[in-house]
C-alpha cells in the first residue's frame, strides 16, 4: 500500500479595523451655562436703525464633524416675555454658529427690560438621539440713554404756611421723576417767581432736593405778603425740563390779643330761679355777650372766636357759663339759707393755637334774694337696720329725722310705694311708720329661711311744697331654729330619710373610703354648718370625718369580708344652742377579688371625681346592670389611676381603673332589710353583664350607656385578681423608678471617681523621686530659640510636668534625650550613675535618671 504525508502550509493576511464614531457627548455652546452681554437701549423715540447682531453663539460637539454638522441650536425662554418681539435667534443648520439678533426698538424704561434673560439650548438630532439636553442663559444688560424728561405728578400744588413759622422751616418738597437712570436721572430745581405774588426772598429752594424752607419773617397782616406764586422747574443733564406752579397761602397766627370794655357785672337773682335760666340779663347790666364786640387785628376765625370759663368764685358749681357765647345759667335751684351771695371771675380767651391763646377777665357779683324753696333733708342717706327674724309685732325698729332749712314748716314722714320694695303691698305691710314723729315699727312677722331676708325702702320727709328721700334697708337675720336633715349622695344608698346603705371591699388599698353621709341645715351662717360624729355602740372599726361625713376603716383596725355592721352617725349644727338628728348606715363587707370587675376609664381623675360625671357613671352601670337583675344596683370600690401602677403598666395610655361591683336586689336596703343579706355578684356575672361573651370588649348595652356619659367612656372590662388591688409600692412607681436609676447613677459615678483617684495615687508613689548622686556634667545642645527668660519659663513648666512621652537622638552628639509632645520641651537622658546613653546603647527604664530641670532645653 501507498502511504500519505500531510504537509503544513500557511497564508497571512492584514485586517484593518475602522471606529465609527457615536453620539454619545452632548452637544454645548461655548462660553459655558451662564454668558452675560451688555446693550444699549435703541429706537426708544426715534426710528430703529435697522437689525443688527448683537453676539454669535458657537456649537462644540466632542463627536465628529458629521454629528457636529447635525446640531441645532434655540431658544427656549424669554424673561420679560415681550423680548420676542425684540431678540431674535437664528442657527444655520449646516454650521455650528447661532446669531442674536436686535431686530427692533430697546426700551430700557419698558416693564422688566432692563435686564433681559434668555435659556438657549443646543442639542443633535442625528440617530439615536442622545438622552438630555445642555442650556446655556444669557443674561443681556440694557444700558441707559437719556431719552426721558423729568414728570412732575401734577402741573399745580397748593401749601398754606403759617406766618409764624420758624426760619429754615421746610415747607414743601418739589418732586419730579426720571425714568432714566444714574447720572441721566439727576436733575437740578430752579425758581422764578409768577405775578401777583409775594417776593421771592421770602424762601430759598435747594437746587439738588427741591426742599422749599422759609428765608425770612412772614407776616399775614401785610397784604402784600399773603399769598406767593412760584414756578419751580426741574432739568436734567441733557436740558430735559418739566415745571410745576406752586401756590404758597400764609395763614394766620394768634399775634394780636382781643380787646374788651365791660370789665364789672353786677346782678340780683331770686333764690327760685328755675334750673337753666339765664342770669346775665337781669338788672339794669348788660349780658356778657357785650365783651364780644371787642376787637382783635387776626383773621376771623379761632384766632377771634372767644370762649369763656369760671377762673374762680364759683362755689359748689352753682352756675354755668356757655363757653361759646359767655351766657350764665343756673346749675341747680339757689338757696339763699346756705349762701346769700356770689362773685367769681370769668376769663375770657380767643382759641387761638400760635402761640396760644390770649386772655382777659370780668368779675361777675350775683345777690340771691330769700324764698322758700328748700327741700327737707334727712340725716342720713341711707338707714340700715339689723333685725332678727323672730321680733314680736309692735316693736320699735328705728327712728328717721329730717332738717328744712326754711322756717315755720312741719315735716311728715312716709313710705314711697311707687319705689323698690314698696311697689309690693304684702312687703310694705310688714312695717308702720308713724308720720309726725319719723318711727318705724314691725307690723308683721318675718322668716329668714323662707324669706325675705332684707327689705329696701324709700323714705320721704314733706314740708307739705317740697320733699327729701332716703334710703332704708332692714335686713333680717337668722336664729337657730331648723335641725340637719339627711339626703342621698354617691357614697352610700339612700333608702329612706334616715338610713344608709353602704359595701365595703376588704382587700381595698389602704384609705380607701367606705361610704359617707349627707346631711343639711338651711339656717345661715354657723347655724348651716354641719359637724358629723359616731354615736356609740357604733363598731369600732370604723369612724367618721366631722366635716364632709366621710365613713373610712380607722387606721390599724381589720374587717372581715361578708359580715354586717351598723354604725349610728349624729350630724349636728355649729353653735352654742345645737340642733341634732341621726341617722343608721349599714356597712356589709365583701371580698373584692370575687366580686369587682376593673373599667378602664378614658377620663383623668380630676374629670371623673367630679360629682356630676361621678354620679352619672354609676347609674348608667346601674341601668345596664338592671338589664339582668331589675332591682339592683351598681357602685365603685375604688380606683387606680394607670400611672401608679407597675412599671410594666407604665407604657398603657393614661387613665383609671375603676373597680366595679353588683348587687342583685334591694332586698337587704333600708331598716326594714336588716335581716337580709345582700346577694353579692360574682365577677363572672359582672362580665357576663358589662363585657362583650367574656372579652376584655365592653358589652354593646355598656357601649350604649356610654354616649350619654362621654366625659367618662370605658374602654375595657377586666376582671380583678388579687394582684390587681394591692397596693403598689413605691419602688414600683414611676417616681420610684426614677429615683432608683438615679442614684444608682451617682454610685457608679463615684466609684468611678474614687477608682480614679486610687490609679493616680498608685502612679505618683511608683514614680516618685529617689536620691541620687549629682550626674556627671553632659554636654548641652545649644538653644533652639528663646530668650533667658523664656527658657526659665520652660524648665517651670517641666518642672511641674514630669513625664515624657518619647525619646530621640542628638544628630550632632548622638546622645539620647527624651522629650514631652504637650509642653514641647526636651531633656538629656541618663542612667543613675550620670552617664549619657547613646544611640548604640540598649536603654534599661529601671536605669533611667529622674528628670533634672538644669538639663533641659527647649
């Protein structure tokens, strides 16, 4: 056979790879995101110029030249949007450039065109299109062209100036304004003036403010100088003007006093002269109204309007004087008795304000002739009278007097029954008064408890012309004469007027209140207060609050649980002759861990005690409780509030625990159930009662009651354990708590402190100095730098500073020293012996030397 040979043959070949390039950069226009440009306002009054370009924006791309050829650019924004209509931007789609146009009227002054702002975006459309886009925004400045005159605000303005005001006195301010701005907005106020008018130098006008003050001395009286006219102009740096005419009116001060000529009035005025009647134009005098024809040089007006006052001489305000026209009246009737005659001083004054008004006098005399016209007048205004309320009929109460100025009258006494309490017949029947001699009896019997307790009357004393009142107020007091009598409360059941029947939980905290009586006396004062107290054989176990008839198990005494026990309880009044009643309170006792249910009550202690809450909670629990048993009864043990409770109680919501039980009948109330037992419920029955099959879930009866009592809504039912209605201890509080973790606290922190201490004192015995030799003189790198002085302050402070922190070798003796990073200070070191320890040397600590200040160097 023929055999094959297989020959290896090869061919080479090259491969050119081309990269083709992608849009992946963003296309951006050069000068960055923010390009800030200046112009200045054209066409603003005068034709435009015609478009011109105001920048050209360039297009970079890090792509190439195909993509780059493919970028566009545009605006997005305008701000102030009007600028559309003046900036126009245009982009060569081929190339790379972007121009900004001008292609009308800038007007700086136009709404927000001072500073123009526009967001321009460049970005490429070749395939696939790149994710964002880059903004650049230019922000284009308008620069100001005085094109704009001053404006007044209007072409006339009126001041009026008073004569007597002060020299340099500003009086107006010229205002016009420029809507140019910087130095085209300056402008500068001239004056001339404009016939008929007073002269000029009268004023001076501040060419820079336009402030217009007074220059001299103005006087109103001088015709001439009455009224001024001013054209004042305001310019501006390119002539631009504008004026305004100003009208300047002086008015008038009070620089002239008035004149009179009646100086004395005389007058004769009977004692019966009606109230408000004038008095002036009596006798052969004329009114005072004859001092207005006095003169004065002022302007008609209050510088020339009088007024008039009593200055002085008007006693008791007898009269009164129209202030406008000086007219007098009487104030009241005169009374010749008590004063005969009168004079007083009238001032008379213009109103005048600058400087002030000026003043003259005239003394005015009135005799007042005698009539009889006074009223009588009692002794006191008001009479008051104590009287008890079990005064006999007949008996003299008091006695009224009254004084009449006048002569040879007789006064009689009365009671007015047209005011206060003698408007009622069977009040004013309950005195006599006797007219000719002013006593007042009792004519009828009076009860302070059932009332009334005062009587207010108004007294009147008659000459037979004219009358006097007073006032006169009986008031009647109280005697002890009604006895305590008992009513129902929330502690205990009230079954009948002098019986109580209470249930007292045996595992109840400590001071927990058994029940309480009730009782009130409707007399006042000392004779309404009540005072409570046990009546012996009560049991011993027991006793009560003398003042709010609280019934609690006497400190150290114990009760046992389903007994019955009778207590009698006297409540009396406080006072010398004490009326007393009593009353019997049945206490049957019971074991509450079988019997209480716990309702959590959503309520604070301060909104549940409060006795309208109180008193609603338990009969709404009574009426879900009557559901079941119709003639039972609900009523509380005792509460808890959550907050005292344990600590893992602690995190609950706030509120109280209200600890309820049931009874199932009223078998055993009042005197007549004495022999009957009360049927205790179970807490098994309560639950079944006020909880929802046995949930900690209110029943829906329970969730009904709570709606009409929603200051106290109940949550939660539970059932009471014997650990539920022990007492907590105070290490279990919150407070308790507290205080535990703070002094625990402060033990850690002093046996850290001691501790500390301890460390520090072991420290200083192991290193403190020994005696040694004097060293051996070792040779001293020179100072580094320093003075004497403060290289002695550096071996003072190593000196109180003894511990190094590292050591280091001498370059230029190869001596070992240490040194201390916190004072930055050095020292050679030795052995004990005194020898210098070079860098060779194996350094033994037990060996080195104490540090030594003389050696050391900064």
């Amino acid at each position: 056979s023929t055999q094959s040979t297989w020959v290896e043959r090869s061919s080479r070949a090259d491969i050119l790879f081309s990269v083709v390039d992608l849009n992946d950069n963003y296309p951006y226009i050069v000068g960055g995101e923010n390009i800030y440009l200046e112009v200045t306002e054209v066409g603003d009054g005068q034709p435009f110029p015609g478009t011109f370009t105001l920048t050209t924006f360039s297009v970079e791309d890090d792509d190439g030249t195909q993509i780059l050829r493919d970028s566009r650019i545009k605006c997005l924004t305008f701000d102030p949007p009007a600028v559309n209509t003046v900036l126009e931007l245009t982009a060569d789609s081929f190339q790379k450039n972007g121009l900004l146009q001008v292609i009308s009227s800038i007007d700086r002054e136009a709404p927000g065109m001072s500073l123009i702002t526009l967001e321009i975006l460049a970005y490429n459309w070749q395939l696939p299109p790149m994710d964002g886009t880059v903004t650049t925004t230019v922000h284009i400045t308008v620069k100001d062209v005085n094109d704009n005159p001053p404006v007044f605000a209007a072409a006339t303005d009126t001041v009026n100036v008073k004569e007597c005001i002060e020299y340099g006195v500003p009086i107006y301010k010229a205002v016009a304004t420029d809507k140019d701005a910087g130095i085209n907005a300056v402008m500068t106020y001239t004056m001339t003036i404009s016939p008929p008018s007073g002269p000029i130098a009268d004023f001076y006008l501040h060419s820079s403010t336009g402030e217009l003050s007074v220059a001299r001395a103005l006087d109103r009286e001088d015709l001439t100088r009455q009224t001024y006219k001013f054209n004042i102009q305001a310019a501006d740096i390119s002539g631009f003007t504008d004026s305004i005419e100003l009208t300047i009116t002086i008015t008038d001060c009070n620089d002239n006093p008035p004149t009179y000529a009646l100086q004395v009035l005389q007058l004769s005025v009977q004692e019966d002269l009606p109230k408000d009647t004038i008095v002036t134009g009596y006798g052969d005098n004329a009114p005072l109204q004859y001092a207005k024809q006095g003169s004065d040089l002022d302007e008609n007006g209050p510088n020339t309007d009088f007024s008039f006052q009593f200055i002085a001489g008007n006693l008791r305000e007898r009269f009164t004087i129209n202030k406008a026209d000086g007219t007098i009246k009487t104030a009241e009737k005169l009374d010749r008795e008590d004063v005969a005659s009168y004079e007083f001083v009238v001032e008379v004054h213009d109103s005048g304000t600058d400087p002030g008004p000026l003043t003259s006098t005239v003394t005015v005399s009135i005799t007042v002739t005698d009539t009889n016209d006074h009223n009588p007048v009692f002794t006191d205004s008001v009479y008051e009278k104590i009287v008890r309320e079990s005064t006999p009929i007949g008996t003299t109460l008091l006695t009224v007097t009254a004084t009449d100025k006048d002569e040879g009258v007789t006064l009689g006494y009365t009671i007015d029954p047209t005011r206060a309490d003698g408007l009622d017949p069977v009040k004013l029947a309950k005195f006599n008064l006797i007219s000719a001699t002013g006593i007042i009896e009792s004519a009828g019997e009076f009860n302070y408890d059932t009332g009334p307790t005062e009587y207010n009357f108004w007294l009147i004393a008659s000459d037979g012309t004219f009358t006097g009142d007073a006032q006169l107020k009986i008031i009647i007091t109280d005697i002890n004469h009604n006895t305590p009598g008992w009513f129902s409360n929330s502690y205990c059941h009230f079954t009948q007027p002098t019986f109580y029947n209470c249930e007292y939980n045996t595992n109840s905290p400590e001071g927990t209140r058994v029940g309480g009586v009730t009782a009130r006396d409707i007399d006042s004062g000392s004779f309404g207060v009540v005072l409570y107290s046990a009546v012996p054989p009560s049991p011993p176990q027991f006793d009560v609050e003398s003042v709010i008839g609280e019934i609690r198990v006497k400190l150290g005494q114990t009760v046992d649980p389903y007994k019955k026990f009778i207590m009698i309880i006297a409540a009396q009044d406080n006072s010398a002759s004490a009326r007393r009643t009593e009353c019997q309170v049945r206490i049957d006792t019971f074991y509450g861990p079988e019997h209480l249910i716990i309702m959590h009550v959503d309520a604070t202690e301060e909104v549940f005690t409060l006795q309208s809450n109180f008193d609603l909670f338990i009969s709404k629990c009574t009426e879900v409780l009557r559901t079941r048993f119709p003639t039972g009864r609900c009523q509380m043990s005792h509460y808890i509030r959550k907050d005292a409770r344990v600590v893992r109680h602690l995190l609950q919501d706030s509120g109280l625990m209200v600890n309820v039980y049931g009874i199932a009948s009223d078998a055993a109330n009042g005197e007549n159930g004495l022999s009957a037992a009360p049927i205790f419920l179970t807490k098994e029955e309560m639950m079944e009662i006020f909880s929802d099959r046995g949930t900690d879930t209110p029943s829906s009866a329970l969730i009904t009651a709570g709606l009409a009592m929603p200051n106290t809504p109940v949550s939660r039912i539970q059932m009471v354990s014997d650990s539920l209605v022990e007492e907590v201890a105070f290490w279990q509080t919150g407070v308790g708590i507290f205080l535990i973790v703070l002094f625990t606290i402060l033990a850690a922190v002093m046996l850290a402190g001691l501790a500390f201490g301890a460390y520090r004192l072991i420290n200083w015995l192991s290193n403190r100095p020994q005696p040694q030799p004097a060293p051996k003189p070792q040779p001293k790198p020179k100072p580094r730098t320093g003075k004497k002085k403060f290289r002695k302050t550096i071996r003072k402070v190593l000196t109180m500073n003894k511990l190094a922190t590292g050591k280091a070798i001498d370059p230029n003796s190869g001596a070992v020293y240490i040194y201390n990073k916190l004072t930055g200070t050095t020292r050679w070191l030795t052995t004990k012996e005194g020898g210098g320890i070079l860098q060779a040397e194996a350094v033994d600590v037990t060996k080195i030397d104490d540090p030594n200040p003389l050696k050391v160097t900064s």
